[in-house]
C-alpha cells in the first residue's frame, strides 16, 4: 500500500512537469486516477454521485496548478487522503443543506396550514457551478455528443423520448444544470430523472471511463 501510494505521489509530481492539456500531464493523471478511484471513500447517500463528480472535478483544477482552492501538496498528504478530506466534506455540505431546505419547507407549511407530500428537494441548487471543464470532462462531453453508436439517444425515459442519457448526460456536467431545473423543464419528478440517471447513465459513463483508462 505505502509502495503504491508513493507511486501515485510520483506520478503527481511527473504529471504536474508538462502543460496543462498536454498528452504527458493527461497519461499521468489517468494513471493515478485509475488507481485511486477504488480507495475513495463509499456511501449510499443519494448525493453520493454527485459529490464524487465534484471531488474529480476539484482534483482536475487543483492538483498542479491553484484552481478552485489551494493546489495539492504531495509532501503534506497522499492523493487518497487528499480527495477524501474533499469528498467527505462534500457529503457533509449536501447533507447540512438538505436537512436546512427541509426544515424551512416544513416551517412553511406550517405557517401556512398546509399539508401533504414534500417536493424532493435537490442540494445541488445550493452548490455554486465550476468554472471550467478539465480535460477529462472535456473528453467525456465529446464523446457524448458524438454518440457514435445512437446508444446514449436510444435509451430515453419511457414516453419521453426527448428525455435520453445523451440530454441528462451533458446537462449534468458541470456547469451542471440542477435537477430541480430539469424536472421543471420536463415536466418530470426530481426522483424520476435522478432515478433514470444512476440505472441507465451512470453505467455507460462508467463503460467509456473503463474504456479510456480512467476507471
């Protein structure tokens, strides 16, 4: 493990030598994200996904230059431990505004005297956008919109063909559109499309992760 761990904060370190976007900085970075992922803190919370999204995008922005925080030290931490700070606080910022949206939604009705189902409230609205795509997200909205195979437009939620994984895919990467948007947008539930998004594209963007080396 400690020999690992001192490879993945070498190839940081060789990564960090070439431009921004450049093939060398790219090959190295896969390398320690392909050998990372799995020592990633897991959970079932329902923000999970998309804490771990922002924990790639922060670690694409921060690892050899400053970007969005403070650029990572590999004399101060290994990357694991570095990523996991980040997610977990993530995951602690999603569930702090959640509980805070529910409270407020149920002291409004009952100011009001209203009653019934509570509306699935999304997080993400409390999450400011990031800035630029890096260069792996950069990679996966090509291969997105390219669909070269019709797949991601094929699969669509049942009697929404507009609604298909190419759509959920592309708009939910960052600058990501809320789900809350979306759901008014389409005139579909928050629960429907977050739903379809973790069963039908989730597993294909996993597939052309595997598939490029970066999983």
């Amino acid at each position: 493990m400690e020999n690992l761990e001192e490879q993945i904060r070498q190839w940081v370190i060789e990564a960090c030598k070439h431009p921004s976007g450049s093939p060398t900085r790219q090959r190295y970075l896969t390398k320690v994200i392909r050998h990372t992922t799995s020592k990633l803190w897991r959970d079932s919370s329902p923000y999970y996904q998309d804490a771990l999204q922002q924990t790639w995008v922060y670690f694409c922005q921060n690892v050899c230059e400053r970007g969005t925080g403070e650029r990572y030290d590999p004399n101060r931490s290994s990357v694991t431990t570095w990523l996991n700070s980040y997610l977990k606080r993530r995951l602690q910022d999603f569930f702090i505004d959640t509980q805070k949206q529910q409270a407020r939604k149920a002291t409004g009705l009952a100011q009001s005297g209203r009653s019934g189902d509570q509306e699935i409230l999304d997080p993400l609205d409390m999450v400011a956008a990031e800035p630029d795509a890096p260069p792996i997200l950069n990679e996966v909205q090509a291969w997105a919109e390219a669909d070269a195979t019709g797949e991601l437009r094929r699969v669509c939620i049942e009697g929404h063909p507009h609604v298909n994984c190419q759509l959920l895919i592309l708009r939910r990467l960052p600058p990501e559109t809320s789900w809350k948007d979306l759901a008014n947008e389409f005139g579909l539930s928050v629960s429907t499309l977050s739903s379809f998004y973790q069963r039908q594209c989730l597993p294909r963007l996993r597939k052309f992760g595997e598939s490029e080396g970066y999983l």
